[in-house]
C-alpha cells in the first residue's frame, strides 16, 4: 500500500476503505494512516466525508470494503463499546454531551468501566469501589481542563466554549493512546482556542492525536502530516508546507467558496 511508505506501522489507519449510505459513495477507496505519537490531521471542504472517516475507525459506521487499523492492530469488526479499551477515545463533532446529565457524570462516561451495567444493578460493593474511583479521574480531567468548578452543572447551563471543555475532559479521562478530535476548535475563541493548541501540543508523543478541523492556522500549526478528502476521496497529502501549496487542495476549498 503506498499510503504505508511514510508510516509503516501506523497507530490508526484505513486500508482502501469504501462507505456507501442511502445510495451514495461517501468514502470511495481511502487509505490514510496515522503514525503514532504525532498530530496527523484530516481536513477537506463541508461533506468530504472527514467525521464519516472517524465513523469507521471507532465503528459506529462499519464499511463496506477495506479494513481498519487501531491504536496499532488490525480491527475486522471495531465495536464503538470497546474503543476505551482498545485506548481510543474520541470527540463528536459539535459537542454531543448528554444534556440531563451533569458535567460530572458525562465525564465520568468517558470512564473504562470493568463490571458493566449487569454489576452495577446488582449493586455489588466494588462496583461502588469503581464508581468512586472513576471519580477521582473525572474530577482530575475536570481539573485539567480548568472546569473543575462546573461539575454539578447540566451542560445546557454552560456557555459553548465550556461545553467544549466537557467534552475534551470526557475523551480524556480514560487516558487514551489515541485520541480522534472531530472540529474541536468549532465555535470557540482566541484564548479557548490558544489553551486547545497547548493541550494538542502537549498530547504527543505520549498521545497519537488525529485532527478534523476547518480551522486552518490551528491545523497548520499543530499537525505533523495532513491528509485531504474531497467528496471522499484522498486528493493529497503531506506536510502542512506541501499542503498549504498543492494546487489540488487550493482548487478544491476554492470550489466550496465558490459553491456557498
Ligand atoms: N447516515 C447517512 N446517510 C446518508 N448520507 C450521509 C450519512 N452520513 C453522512 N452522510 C453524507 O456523507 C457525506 C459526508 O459526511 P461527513 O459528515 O463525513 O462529512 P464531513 O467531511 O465531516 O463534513 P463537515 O465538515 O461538514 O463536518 C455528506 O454528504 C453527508 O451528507
Ligand atoms: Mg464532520
């Protein structure tokens, strides 16, 4: 596969992946990977099908054809359930939090859990034991990302930028190895989107971070290799120098401006 020539053994990727939904190819043949360790960033214009990529890899959407690798193996069926322990955790484009919970408890989603829900109804002591310590992690995710005073609020309550923040935390707080980012700079400001770049900064290389993003001075500033989709098909690829110059990439932004 010449995607793998750069990276040989990349921590996620697609393997010649085909998607079609309500009669439509949304992904034709895409082939990205991501190595670890690094920012890799997937851009392209409005419905290239960047979230639907993100879909496959954490198996809310299963494909057609190809295959998938994550967090550095092999995966023939992923199941979104499992991401957590497979090490992988991602953000919804938007925020997806759950609005009748606090922000504590949809932190505390984002938490491995080792008994399940047949354990906790049976209300078994180290299920209270887990509880209390998944916790712990969500308050220190909380913390981290300088919302720890916003725990018992519902997310509705919260301004955007926050609600942002939430959801971050609740990617975190399973300390994934991967880290899938769907547009998380939308809708948030200078200084929100300045503490976003240290914290993707500061992900690697313990992290490997992949990045959907519009916003174009923060994916040229963070990411170490770029992949471009157009009307899902990988029409370049490179570092954010190359990217930022390939006529293909130019032509096709130009034609969404063109067509809005
Ligand atoms: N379940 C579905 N059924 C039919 N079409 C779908 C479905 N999900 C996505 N699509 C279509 O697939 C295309 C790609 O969607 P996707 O959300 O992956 O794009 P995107 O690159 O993330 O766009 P954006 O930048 O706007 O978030 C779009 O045309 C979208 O309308
Ligand atoms: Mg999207």
């Amino acid at each position: 596969m010449g995607y793998y020539a750069p990276f040989p053994h990349p921590a996620v990727a697609l393997e010649d992946v085909s998607v079609r939904l309500g009669g439509l190819q949304i992904l034709d043949s895409v082939s990205i990977a991501a190595p670890r360790g690094a920012v890799t960033g997937l851009i392209g214009p409005n419905g290239a099908g960047k979230t639907t990529v993100f879909n496959v890899m954490s198996g809310f959407v299963p494909a057609d054809s190809g295959s998938v690798v994550l967090n550095g193996q092999h995966v023939h069926h992923v199941r979104p359930q499992q991401l957590t322990r497979r090490g992988v955790a991602r953000t919804l484009q938007g925020v997806g939090l759950f609005p009748s919970l606090t922000v504590l408890d949809n932190v505390m989603m984002g938490a491995p859990t080792r008994f399940g829900v047949i354990a906790d109804a049976l209300a078994m002591p180290w299920v209270d034991r887990e509880r209390r310590q998944m916790e712990e992690r969500a308050r220190e995710a909380l913390v981290s990302l300088g919302i720890e005073g916003e725990s018992s609020r519902l997310p509705s309550e919260l301004p955007y930028p926050v609600q942002k923040r939430v959801a971050l935390a609740r990617a975190l707080v399973s300390d994934p190895s991967v880290l899938l980012l769907d547009e998380p700079a939308g809708g948030i400001g200078e200084a929100d989107m300045q503490d976003l770049e240290r914290l993707i900064r500061s992900s690697v290389p313990d992290r490997t971070v992949v990045l959907v993003e519009h916003h174009m001075e923060l994916v040229m500033a963070v990411c170490d290799f770029i992949w471009v989709l157009d009307a899902g098909q990988v029409i370049a690829s490179g570092t954010p120098d190359q990217i930022r110059s390939d006529p293909a990439v130019l032509a096709a932004y130009l034609g969404e401006e063109g067509a809005a």
